[in-house]
C-alpha cells in the first residue's frame, strides 16, 4: 500500500504541472532583456509593468512584452526558460524579430 499513495501522490503532482504555461521575453527601457516563465502571463507582465515583478525590470521601467511562447507543460517551460537565457543578446533579438513578424502576419489575416 505505501507504494501506491507514493504513486497516486506523484501522478497528483504531476497533473498540477499540466496545463498552461509560457516563457516570454520582456525588453527593458534600456533595451536589455529579461527572459521568464509563468503559468498567467497577462498577470505577470502586469506586475513586471508596475515594478512588482522582477527585481531586475523594476529600475528598467518601462518594460515591454516582446516574446511569448505557450507549453503544455512546466517541465518544457522551465528547459526553455533556461535555454534561452543561455543565448547570446544576438540570438535572444533575432527569437523576438522572428515572433514579431509571425505576430504581424497572423494580426493582417485576422483583421
């Protein structure tokens, strides 16, 4: 019996890790970036545009959502997170440049 609450405990875990949950990219007044994850993005970039988020953005004000991308999962959120953090500023503008056009193309044929 004890490896099976272990069992059912895991698997209760592992639901709470499923559903929403996206990596974004906020770029700062002085054009640096901060990269984050989240399960409520509309709510973070909120907090992150009052000062109330990241210690980081909060003397960078204004600070401006250029980036998010939706997982399924934390588990994948979480890796993404880390790998885009480990690009080089180069990489991280051209992940943003390429977001904004696929954004610009889906806004022009669904107006």
């Amino acid at each position: 019996m004890v490896g099976m609450k272990n069992k059912r405990e895991r698997s209760k875990r592992a639901i709470k890790r499923a559903g929403s949950f996206f990596v974004y990219i906020v770029q700062c007044r002085d054009g640096t970036y901060y990269t984050g994850y989240t399960k409520d993005l509309e709510n973070r970039i909120a907090l992150h545009k009052s000062g109330k988020g990241a210690k980081y953005i909060k003397y960078k004000l204004p600070a401006e959502l250029v980036y998010a991308k939706e997982y399924r999962y934390y588990k994948r959120a979480l890796n993404e997170e880390e790998r885009i953090k480990k690009l080089k500023r180069e990489q991280k503008s051209e992940l943003v440049r390429i977001y904004a056009e696929n954004n610009r193309e889906i806004a022009v044929t669904t107006a």
